[in-house]
C-alpha cells in the first residue's frame, strides 16, 4: 500500500530535523576535542631582587595582581638570570623595583650585566616584551645599571619623584586611554627623543590633577615606551599600584585612591607588549 502525502512529508521534516540535530551535535564535538588556545607567557623575573627582599613578592604584596592575570595569561614567576633558554617561549618579561643593596645580611643582588643587557636585547630585537617598574627613594631601587640597558631603548629613569596622586589618562592616549590610574610615588622616565627604538612617552604627569598628599609633582613622563627591532618596552615609573592594598583601594600610606583601573591598565600593557592588541600609534 502506498504512503499518504502527509506521511511522505512528515518522514522529510523528521529526516531534517535529525540531520540538523547531528550537524550541531558533530561541529559541537569537534570544537570541544580543539586544543585550547595557548596563553601569552608572563615572566616575572626577581633575578634583580635582592635574596630577602620582601617588596613586591609572588606570593607577597603581588599576589593578587598575578592572580588575577593569571586568568589572562600563564604567570610565570622566577629568580634565575634571564638567559636565553629561560626566555625562548616568554611573550613578556615583568622586572619591579630592581634592588640596589643587600636585604640583612643576605648576599648582595644582581646588578644588571652586560650578559643581561645582551640577552634581553636579543630577545626583544625578535619580538620579545619587557616591562620594566621603578619606584620612589627609599625603597632600595638600583637604576644606575639598570638605565645601562633602558639606555638602549631611548630610556632613562632618573630621580625626580612624584608623590601618590590619581591620574585620568587623556582618552587619546594609546593603549589605555580613558583609564583612571591610582599612581603611589615614583620616579621619573627621562625619553630621548628621535631614538631609534621610536622611545616616546605614555603618560606625562598631568600638573592639573594634584597630589591629595606631598608637594612632589614635577612636569615628566611616568609611563614611556619603544619598540626596539621587532620588541616593545614599557618602563614605568612606580611598583606601588600593582600592590594588594593598591588594587583593594586601601591605599598605601596616607593615600587611598578606591576608584581606579590599576588591574585593566596592566592587562593592557601586557598585552601590547605581547603583541596581542595591535599597534600603539
């Protein structure tokens, strides 16, 4: 006996919906069984930290700030010297507050070497990414050999200071415009112009947003950059305001800035430097 017209066609609809059911099912399954995309490699480096020292640690007053990256990123966190096997799958290599002297009576730090200056040349002449934090005196900050390597970018930290204050970055500013940065004390970046590395400054201090506490507020640049070969530098001028008590809003001494975007404006650097958000004009 034949099949009835509406027999005929509610076999086709059936035959459709399972075989739009199995697509979906089939390029579902197949999407899951991808290799998940690998993160950029974030290294901090605590070669230059002085063995004691207890500014800025992983798992110190860093902790949070490597935490929350670590959902963007793969931290890594070391002491070694940065050698060339150490670097060859990093995208960004993170440096704070290279110490000057011994802490007690441990061995003295680090300095920065020619063979440091060498390998982190080449390493960012191939595409590799530094970012590189100074801070304010008094917290046995190194920059005379440190500034043997940012002198190869166009860089020099120097030794103007600018007290704790909250800055509104100019919208078209590169990279992190529009972000609202809680600054607590540091230094000053001093930029050759016309460098071949294309050093330029970031972030200039901004004399019309004035520190709630202290006098310090020299005109300068906080945050500059350069993009030496196929590499890209930041050097920023203060370590303080990746702290927990920074990005928490407690503060750090007398100065709490509660409503900033400390978090947002790292995960932007970091990723510029990596070379995973495009260009900075």
């Amino acid at each position: 006996m034949s099949s009835s017209p509406f027999r005929l066609r509610l076999f086709a609809i059936l035959a459709t919906f399972g075989l739009a059911v199995f697509g979906t099912a089939h390029v579902a399954a197949a999407d899951a069984a991808k290799p998940a995309a690998k993160k950029p490699v974030v290294l901090y480096s605590r070669a230059f930290n002085a063995v004691g020292e207890k500014r800025y640690e992983a798992d110190g007053t860093f902790k949070d700030v490597l935490g929350q990256l670590a959902r963007t990123f793969e931290v890594r966190v070391t002491d070694r010297p940065l050698d060339r096997a150490l670097l060859q799958d990093v995208s960004v290599v993170v440096i704070a507050n290279p110490s000057d002297k011994a802490a007690g009576t441990n061995p003295p730090p680090r300095h920065m070497l020619a063979v440091d200056i060498l390998n982190l040349r080449q390493y960012l002449e191939k595409g590799g990414g530094l970012i590189v934090m100074g801070n304010q005196e008094n917290h046995n900050l190194e920059i005379a050999h440190f500034n043997s390597l940012l002198a190869s970018f166009g860089l020099q930290f120097t030794n103007v200071y600018t007290d704790a204050k909250k800055l509104v970055i100019p919208k078209t500013t590169p990279v992190i415009g529009g972000l609202r940065w809680a600054y607590y004390t540091g230094n000053q970046v001093l930029v050759k112009p016309d460098h071949r590395a294309k050093a330029r400054s970031l972030v200039d201090n901004d004399l019309t947003q004035k520190p709630p506490k202290g006098p310090r507020d020299a005109a300068g640049s906080l945050l500059a950059i350069a993009e030496p070969g196929q590499g890209r530098v930041a050097v920023i001028t203060d370590a303080g305001w990746l702290t927990n008590d920074a990005l928490s809003g407690k503060g750090i001494g007398e100065v709490a800035i509660k409503e900033h975007d400390n978090l947002e404006i790292m995960r932007r650097l970091l990723n510029w430097t990596a070379r995973a958000d495009g260009p900075a004009k």
